[in-house]
C-alpha cells in the first residue's frame, strides 16, 4: 500500500531557537508587596479572592478593566490580560491574545467544525477539544499567550444554506448541536468526557465561550447586517431550536463563558436583554462563568439600533442585563460617566469585574508562577505532535461523506498503475482546505499532493482563473481529461464566496464551474469524480442525476490533513463514513427571505420551513444522508416504557448494526423519531440520539440509547413550553422503523 504521506518530502518548521519568555500571572511568591493579600492566596474560595480584588480598585482602575483588551495594575502586580482569543477548530492568531512569534510558530488545525460534525462522533469532538485545549496551555506556558479565554464554539443553529459562517457550526440539528458543545467545552476545559470533574469554580486548562447567545444566523445579506437585524423568532422556535444547543453548552458542558450576539431579538438587542443573560442563563441555567459582547455589539445599542439614548445609557444597558466584558471600547470610554450621571451603579460594575476576576483565578493566573502549578508541564514539544497531527487526520476521514457512487466507481484501483487528470481551482490550495478562523497549520498537504502519492502519472489542470470562475479554461482542461484514464475534480467554494460578513445570495456554483465538470464528464473516458469542498450546501443536481459523473464526495474545508485524508478516501485506503449535517437544498430555495426567522412550513404562505425537521420542499440531499464503501443492515429490539412519565418512564433502543460489505468501517448510527400523524407546528421527524460504531467487514455490533419520554418525544408548543402527547410514535434507523405508544 502506498501512503501518500510518506513519500511527500515536507519540510515542517514547528520551533525555533528563541529564548522561552515568561508567561504573563500575578501574585509572585517572591513578591512581598502581593503575597500576602487575601486575593493572592490560593486557599481561600474564589469569591472571596475576587472580591478582595475588586474591593482595593479604584473607579478607574475598574473601568479600564471590562474591555477585551485589559491593561495591568502595576501598583498590586496585576499584568495585562487579552479577552479575545479564538480556537473554532485549532489555536488560532485571530484574535489578539495568540501569537505564533516564538518557539511555537504552528499548532493543529482539524477540519472546520461543519466537517467534524458529519462523523456523528461525540468522543471524536471532546478528543479534538482536550488537543486544543492543551496546545492553547503550552502556548500560554511558553509566553505567547496574553490570554487563556477562547472565543469558540459556534453553536448557532444552521438555519439558512446561504448563511457565510456556518461553516464554523455543527450544523442544523439543535441536538448534535448541544452535544458538539457539550464534548468540545468538557475537551478544551479540561473536563472529562463524561463530565463532572469540573466543579463550580474549578481550575480550567483554558476557557470556552459559547457564541452567539441567540437566533444569530445573518451576517450580511442583500444589504442587510447583523449590526442592524432584528430577529422576530416566536416562542416556539426560540424553545426547539435556537436555544436548546446554549442550554446545554451552559449546563451540561459547564462552559466558562458566553458571547452575545450583535442582533436583536424580537426588539430587544442581545447584549441589553436581561432576561436572556440573566434570567435565562444565570438563573434557569446556572450560568457560572463571564459574559462577553461580540466586538462593537455595544456600541450598535446607540449607534445602530436607537435602542438606548446616549453612550451612557448603552452602557448601563448592557451592565444591568448581565455582560461583564466589552469586546471594543463602549465601556472604557462611557463606563464612568455613566456612573457618575448615575445610570448605572458602581456595585453592577464591581459585579461584572466579580465575574471576569474569577475566570482569570479559575486559570490559575493568580497563583503564583503557572510553570510550577497544573497544567504548567506542558510544553512546546506537545504542540503538533504527532498524535495530535494523527487526529486532525482522523477527523477528515471521519467527516467527509460520499454523495454518490455510481457503479462503485470508488475507490480507484491501486493494485495497476493509472493515469489520473486532477482539474479544479481547489485541488491545489492548502489555504482552502482551512476554513475561517484558522490557525497556521503543523502541516498542509493539499489533494493534488496527495493524489500524486497514489500514481506517478497524474496531470493537474486548474480549470478556473479562481474559485469564483469568472474565466475557465474549459478546452485545455477537456484536452487533460481525454488522455487520462480517471479524472478527480476539485470544486466548491472558499472564504471569497462564504465568510463571517459575507452571506450567500444564490446556491450554485460560482461562475462557470458547472459549465467547466459538465463539459470535462462529456469527454472523461470514465465517469469522474466531483469532490466538493465547501461549507455551505450547493445545489449540485446536475450532478446527481448526471451519469457522466460517477462519484461525489463533499469534504467540507477539512484541514491541515484533509488533502491526504480525500487521497486515502479515493483509492481505498479509508472507507467513508461521515453524515450531511445539514440540508442541501435547491438552488429556488434563495426565494425564501434569508429574514423569515420561522422554523416551521406555512402551507397558506407556500413558506416551505427550514431544516430537515420542518422543511417541506425537495431537496438535493437530505440531512443524514451518506453513502459507505459497505453496506449496513439494522435491527431493533427495545424494552417496556415505564407508565409514568419522564425519569421513570425510560427505556432502551437497542439497534443492532451488521456491516455486509467486504470493507472495514465507520458507520454512525442516527435515530429518529417521528408522530403517527404530523400535524401543523409539528416537527416531520426529530433527531433524538445518535451513535459512531466501528466495524469490521461481516461484523455485527449493537448499540444502546436510552430513551426519556420527556426529552425525547416532547415538543415545544406555541407558548414555548415543552409538551408531551398521547399519541402513536416511530422510532427510525435506516429504513427500519418501530411504532410505540405514549400513553398519558
């Protein structure tokens, strides 16, 4: 078998030999004028510390410290600490709290979050949170870090296709959504998988913020911005959809922080809105942790919106509903003005500082020197290492999804040699395989690399001028088609047609690339393989149904290893297992309003809903949708329902996996719900647990879920409260379906 990554030479430059510089902390053991202040000693309950701390600040000194960029308080040996530090899927230098200046000049980069949530695998996603996490503590360790807060996950709700961000999301299913949130904040905080070793106000090995706190899914469309969008979402929708994955981001995942998003919702902007930041996450939820805006989100209140009459007023806005730190300037610049015209209280600041103090303590910023304390042994030398390069390998095999496979065109063969046409704007850019919000990688090895790994007789041709492909090459890449024996086109998007301010207007390819795959499968000698990669759902029907296009596989943006993992997926080596996360839909879907924020279809408006749970239109591939080199059958079996409700009414599914094909494999099991009888509001079918399992071929495995009626086959109803029905119910794996009874 020949392995693309080892004949590859690389020349990886991970270290280089500076001087190690000291990692920023307060209360030095060696320090008189500290050591003894209560704040400084790490015995004492970190309330007490925190307010000890904020209790010896003067006005000033208080104002200056709820902004992302916080200056130090020389007088009681307080450095300066950087709030804004990003981490979606890799330590990254977006933000400014990282730098890549020093011995570390990389970290790992795993494929964009979209990708990784098409393996259906919770384990996978905390492992790849405990990497970041300990790769954010050894660039801290080694002095690069002015900070340890991580702006990440995104767990907004994929709602709109068009949607340039949500590519950083875990897709469309508010349940793998929360359980995304979940396996990455328990990963990166040092939690275990399970949880529960986190306890309130426990250490951190660094801390998650999960963004953007809430219905925030337009970024700038047709004119329209996040910065002046207001987000009309009924109670219903607020409770099935757009809350659910924050609920359990904060109560189950314990995440440390929240980001409110810039929108308003239903009139109120996020950052303002008490009841969403204080009521509903620190009461409902128990919201332990610090609250930050998005950056300028405070400034829009008077800027943007008119909600609030002055700077000042903004300002005591935002502090009275509950947010500690301003990603911006609002409140160094009008915090104490507005005190001093009494709009806000100075004991609402010393709240907030309370907050954002304790995070800091919770880091162990505050304990002296970190070298010598937990999480203070790791070092460079665990940044990209070789396990962790491993895993981000994992990662891109485990999510990208093969759309079709006509004739079991894939995997090529290996056992002859083969000339191959490799033609595409993305087949040659390591760039792209990144995503937004993207660290420098270990490494990047891109498809075209990879490919020619597997046969020594490939061409590359890249069709386009760029990805947009205002100008194609059409005749010459023809030309490179018909003399070769395969042809792998590598098309899609990237960050000029999909991006944070930067949303969709159509759902095609761009430019001439259609034109471009349809004219090279006319003259290809076999049918070719389309690989798309792209964030975002496109519709790609003339594909589909396009018989001079044998296979399709969607790699999303897949990382640093995404080029070998495609390589490996196309000629055998690895057998495809991932899942759509999320709907494709037609390209008429662009007919529908990026605005309407409703979930569910309106038969008398002909609006067709949004997401496979709602969504009454057609579709080019359906959410859970993938094919497998293998083929797997189901079976089920359960046990008895308890006759009362919720906790003592639980029961198991168990589903029984065979893998009949003659390939090892991956295969996520996905487990539906849907009513006898869907009425209007109701949801068509419902995700209510999912499962990977490992199989060999001619394997069988079984897996367990156990089921609680409350949660698993409620719904929301229009007052935002979730109900459960009477009512015939079928659980779904595959084509199996199973019906059970609700009696209440």
């Amino acid at each position: 078998m020949l392995l693309p990554y080892t004949i590859i030479p690389l020349t990886i430059l991970l270290f280089t030999l500076t001087s190690s510089t000291q990692p920023p902390y307060s209360c030095d053991s060696a320090n008189p004028s500290t050591k003894s202040l209560p704040f400084c000693n790490p015995n004492l309950p970190i309330p007490v510390r925190a307010r000890d701390l904020v209790n010896r600040l003067t006005l000033d000194e208080k104002v200056s410290q709820l902004v992302n960029t916080a200056p130090g308080i020389p007088r009681l040996d307080i450095p300066a600490y950087e709030w804004w530090s990003e981490a979606l899927h890799g330590v990254a230098n977006t933000g400014y709290g990282i730098e890549f200046n020093g011995r570390i000049k990389n970290a790992t980069s795993f494929p964009q979050v979209i990708l990784t949530a098409a393996s259906f695998d919770s384990k996978l996603w905390y492992r790849i949170g405990q990497v970041i996490g300990k790769e954010a503590r050894a660039v801290y360790n080694e002095g690069q870090a002015k900070g340890m807060t991580f702006w990440a996950p995104n767990i907004n709700v994929f709602r709109d296709p068009r949607w340039g961000r949500g590519q950083e999301t875990p897709g469309e299913d508010p349940l793998v959504t929360g359980k995304y949130a979940v396996s990455y904040v328990r990963g990166i905080q040092g939690d275990v998988y399970e949880g529960g070793k986190l306890f309130t106000n426990g250490p951190l090995q660094a801390s998650a913020c999960c963004k953007h706190f809430t219905a925030y899914d337009l970024d700038n469309w047709k004119g329209i911005n996040r910065f002046s969008f207001d987000a009309k979402v009924s109670k219903q929708d607020m409770a099935d959809t757009y809350q659910p994955p924050f609920e359990s981001c904060i109560k189950e995942g314990r995440a440390s922080g929240i980001m409110c998003a810039y929108n308003r919702v239903n009139g109120v902007p996020n950052c303002a809105d008490y009841n969403l930041l204080s009521n509903i996450a620190r009461r409902q939820w128990n919201f332990n942790g610090y609250i930050t805006s998005d950056c300028d989100a405070v400034s829009i209140i008077y800027e943007n919106f008119g909600y609030a009459k002055s700077p000042e007023d903004a300002v005591a806005d935002v502090l009275k509903a509950g947010l500690d730190v301003n990603c911006g300037s609002y409140l160094k610049n009008y915090t104490k003005s507005a005190v001093q015209k009494k709009k806000v209280s100075e004991s609402q600041v010393d709240k907030a500082l309370h907050n954002l103090f304790s995070i800091r303590m919770r880091l162990g910023l505050f304990n002296g020197n970190p070298t010598t304390l937990l999480y203070g042994n790791i070092s460079p030398d665990q940044v990209c290492t070789q396990d962790h390069q491993n895993l981000a390998l994992e990662a891109a095999r485990s999510g990208i999804v093969l759309l079709k496979n006509s004739a079991k065109l894939l995997p090529l063969p290996k056992t002859k040699p083969i000339s191959l046409a490799i033609i595409g704007p993305n087949a040659n850019s390591a760039y792209t395989l990144q995503g937004n919000y993207a660290g420098p990688p270990c490494k990047s090895i891109t498809p075209l690399l990879a490919l020619q790994g597997y046969t020594k007789n490939a061409v590359y041709h890249k069709g386009c001028n760029a990805v947009n492909c205002t100008s194609a090459s059409i005749n010459e890449a023809m030309a490179v088609a018909r003399e070769a024996e395969y042809v792998v086109m590598f098309m899609g998007l990237d960050q000029s047609q999909e991006r944070e301010d930067h949303d969709r207007v159509d759902l095609v390819l761009p430019g001439k690339q259609q034109s471009l795959i349809e004219s090279v499968a006319k003259v290809a000698r076999k049918p070719v393989v389309l690989v798309m990669i792209c964030g975002g759902p496109v519709d790609i029907s003339f594909a589909k149904y396009n018989p001079n296009i044998g296979s399709i596989l969607w790699a999303g943006y897949p990382g640093e290893a995404g080029g070998i993992a495609i390589a490996e997926i196309i000629f055998g080596d690895h057998n495809p297992g991932g899942k759509l996360p999320i709907t494709w839909y037609p390209k008429d879907f662009i007919k529908v309003p990026m605005t309407d924020m409703r979930m569910r279809a309106d038969k008398s408006s002909g609006y067709p809903g949004r997401t496979y749970r709602f969504y009454t239109g057609e579709h080019i591939f359906e959410f859970g949708y993938g094919l497998s080199y293998s083929k797997y059958t189901y079976e089920f079996a359960f046990s008895e329902m308890g006759t009362k409700l919720c906790e003592k009414a639980k029961f198991s599914a168990k589903v029984g996996v065979s893998n009949e094909g003659e390939t090892a494999g991956k295969h996520p099991v996905l487990l539906f719900v849907k009513q006898a009888k869907i009425r209007d509001g109701h949801f068509i079918k419902q995700l209510v647990a999912f499962e990977t399992v490992a199989l060999d071929a001619g394997e069988r495995g079984e897996i367990e879920f156990v089921l609680n009626p409350c949660e698993h086959l409620s719904r929301a109803n229009e007052e935002g409260l979730m109900v459960i029905e009477e009512g015939t119910r079928y659980l779904i794996v595959g084509e199996k379906e199973y019906a059970i009874d609700v009696v209440v």
